[in-house]
C-alpha cells in the first residue's frame, strides 16, 4: 500500500478532468473540474440524507442544526487528517438510545447533549492514544465477541421505540417499509443504495394523502436564518447511558479507515488515531452546540465504490451543501413534519441492521460460540438490551444498553481469567481472544 499525503486544499486535476475510463479511479489528492467535482459532492450529501436526518427527527434535536454540525465536523475531519482520508461524517444512531433515554425521563435536550460532549471527549482522548500507542490495546479490551454484542445492542435496544412509532399509523408504516425494500432490491447503482432516503419520500407522499401530515409550522419557517444552538446542561448521572457509544463510534471509525485504505490501496494506519481524534472533536463540538454526535458513514463509502472518485475536494463539497441547507430554517420545518408512521416503517429496518452489524462482527471473525464463554456473555447481553434492564444508583441511571456493555466488558474479561486460573480454558485458545 502506498502512503497517503496531502497538501491543504491543494489537489491535482485527473487527466483532463472531465472523461473517466470504466473503472478508473480518482485518487484522495486529486480532483474532477470543480463543476463535476460539486456533482459528486451533492452525490454525498444526498446518500449520508436520509440516515442523517432521520436522528434528529427521532431524538427531538433540531434538523438544521444537526446538519450545520455535520458540516463542520466533516470539514474538522478534512482538516485534521491533512485531507487524506475522505470521508462524511452523519449523525450516528449510537446516540438514539441514550438521547432518548434521557429525553423520556424529562431531562431535557440539553441534558442529553452534555452526554454527546462528554462521549466526544472520551473518543478525542481514545484517538490521542491509539496515535501515538497503536490500536493493539483496543482489540485486547474489546475483542469481536464484545464488539459485536455492543453494537448489535445498541440496535436492539430500540426495539420497542420502534414499535410506538409504527402503532401510530400502521398502514403508512408498512408502505414506508415495503417502499425502502422493494428500492433496494429493484434498482442497481446510487438509486438502489438510497432506498432509505427514496422510501421516506414514499412514505412521506403516502402520508400527505392520508392527511397524516401537519404542514403549519412551515410557512412560519424563514427562508434563511441561523440553525437553533443551545448551550449543554451539565449532569453527570446520564454518563452511563451515553459512555457506552464510545465503543460503537471507535468500531465504526476503525472500519472506515480500514475501508478506505482497501479501496484506494493506501495505506491509512497512521490515521487510525487522527480519525477518532476528529470525529472527537466533532462530536464535542456538535454536543456543545446542540447537534447530535457525528460519525462516519458507511453511505458515503457506497458512493466511493459507485464512482470510484475517492478526492476529498468532493467531500468539502459536500460540507459546503449541506451548509448552506443548514441556513435554512423552512427546509428544516419541512424535515420536521416527517410522521411518526414513516419514522416506524423505516426505523425497522434501520434499527435492526443496527443490531445485525453487531451480528456480522461475529460473524466475519468468526467468533466459536461452541464456547461456553463467548455464547454466556452474549446470550446475557443481549437480553439485558432486548429487556431494556434499567436501574438507578444514588441517582446515576443505567439503562440496557449501559449495562449490557458493563456486563460483558467484566464478564468476558473476569471469567476469561479465571477459565484460564482454573484450567478450563487454555492460554493459548484462538477462539478465546
């Protein structure tokens, strides 16, 4: 693999910029004619859309704001990793359950969006360590038997979130859903990887004809203004519930950069550290301002492989869209009168993948569950987050997802020590990492 490096906003053009052979690729440092370029750019935006949106609508966080931090998170990410790493960073659905954990018992959006801060400073601090210490130690603590658990947790979780929304308008649920897959399955290309974004528009069409949709806050909506921010509320007791992301948004990042680095032939091990760093900061600094956490997108990694054009011009492109879309208030009002009928239709399919991405980590490293202790400290887990266990000590609430990630990090790590004290389980068993 070849070592990436970049010059700030310095990309040479590809050819003539303009033609590209079947399969010819565009490389991170280099850039289409400016025109094509913004093209690919809104391709982004389009693809990281739906998914993107569909947090803030879930968590009752502001749309446009979201979408501002998106922005300048994506922008942050650019710049820390010398604008050799493309990627988007979205809104992540590691937040949903926590936010709205915390939103349920009536602390309050700034509530939650301390924990979003806090959660970003203990991913920066993670990104510090892994860059100048490797990523070694990280696989240690969390090998793919604790990865998977507490990614498809998160997803499983919200389970019964889902179900509230669907109840609300079973029938548009349903074409929603129906919508999303038949998309999927019917269309090749870009069109076929953004049958969310293209099912919630079906959805939505459906809903406006059944009169599920209140259009009332859209003509008060300014045409441009200023995305709504607001300050953190500090409270330490919500932590639990929100730490636990951390994992997921580490997983996510380290299988981005090593997606990348399998596309374009690079080699990005150096920015294994700077990724986390930045989508950190990122989401500090959206939780800060009132946007939901950011991390990076697997959307955008589809347009990559579509197009082949891997430049990260396209990406500044991208932030610079999405933008703009954030200065204007009456197309955030239009993202809000989105129903809760199409929110249950798609959030069963989203949540579940969610769930099933913690799945395939089990799968693609091939985790024995012919073990004892790998298929204990799963089985446990996962109905700790499926029967959204929850209790409250001196007043610091722990929610499933919380202490799934409790228990398997102690149980795995704990009964591993002492299989391997007692003799039961051999020091140098491969399937017991």
């Amino acid at each position: 693999m070849s070592e990436p490096k970049g010059n700030i906003f310095q990309w040479k053009l590809h050819g003539d910029g303009k033609t590209l052979a079947p399969g010819e690729v565009v490389e991170p440092d280099e850039r289409l004619t400016w025109t094509r370029t913004a093209g690919i750019g809104a391709q982004h935006v389009i693809a990281m859309f739906g998914a993107t949106f569909l947090v803030p609508i879930l968590t009752g966080f502001d749309p446009s704001t979201t979408l501002f931090f998106t922005a300048m998170s994506t922008a942050l990410f650019l710049l820390i990793n010398r604008n050799v790493l493309p990627s988007y960073l979205g809104s992540s659905f590691g937040f949903i359950a926590p936010i709205t954990a915390v939103t349920t018992a009536h602390k309050g959006i700034a509530v939650a969006s301390f924990g979003i801060m806090v959660t970003g400073i203990l991913l920066a601090l993670i990104g510090i360590a892994v860059h100048y210490a490797g990523a070694k130690w990280i696989d240690i603590i969390m090998p793919p038997v604790v990865n998977g658990a507490i990614v498809a947790i998160i997803g499983f979780n919200l389970a019964p979130s889902v179900w509230n929304n669907f109840q609300a308008a079973p029938d548009t649920a349903i074409v929603t859903l129906l919508a999303v897959l038949l998309i999927a399955v019917l269309f090749k290309g870009l069109l076929g990887r953004l049958n969310i974004l293209l099912g919630v528009i079906v959805g939505y069409a459906y809903a406006c004809f059944r009169g599920q949709v209140d259009f009332s806050a859209i003509s008060g909506a300014a045409w441009v203004g200023l995305p709504k921010f607001h300050m953190p509320q500090a409270d330490f007791t919500i932590l639990p519930m929100f730490l636990p992301v951390v994992l997921v948004l580490v997983a996510e990042n380290v299988g981005h950069v090593k997606s990348v680095a399998q596309m374009t032939g690079r080699d990005y091990d150096d920015q294994m550290g700077t990724a986390l760093l930045a989508d950190g900061l990122g989401t500090t600094l959206a939780g800060f301002g009132g946007g939901s956490g950011t991390t990076t997108y697997g959307e955008n990694i589809g347009v990559m492989a579509a197009t082949k054009v891997y430049s990260t011009a396209a990406y500044w492109c991208a932030a610079g869209f999405a933008l703009i879309l954030s200065l204007c208030p009456k197309f955030g009002a239009v993202i809000n009168t989105i129903p809760a009928g199409v929110l249950g239709g798609v959030t069963t399919l989203l949540y579940g993948m969610i769930g099933m991405i913690g799945i395939r980590i089990w799968v693609e490293n091939k985790v024995n569950f012919d073990k004892p202790l790998n298929i204990m400290v799963a089985a446990i887990t996962m109905i700790i987050a499926i029967g959204q266990f929850a209790f409250t000590v001196n007043g610091i609430s722990f929610n499933g997802i919380a202490i799934g990630t409790i228990v398997i990090l102690v149980a795995y790590h704990g009964l591993k020590a002492v299989g391997k004290m007692t003799g039961t389980i051999e020091k140098n068993d491969p399937d017991i990492l």
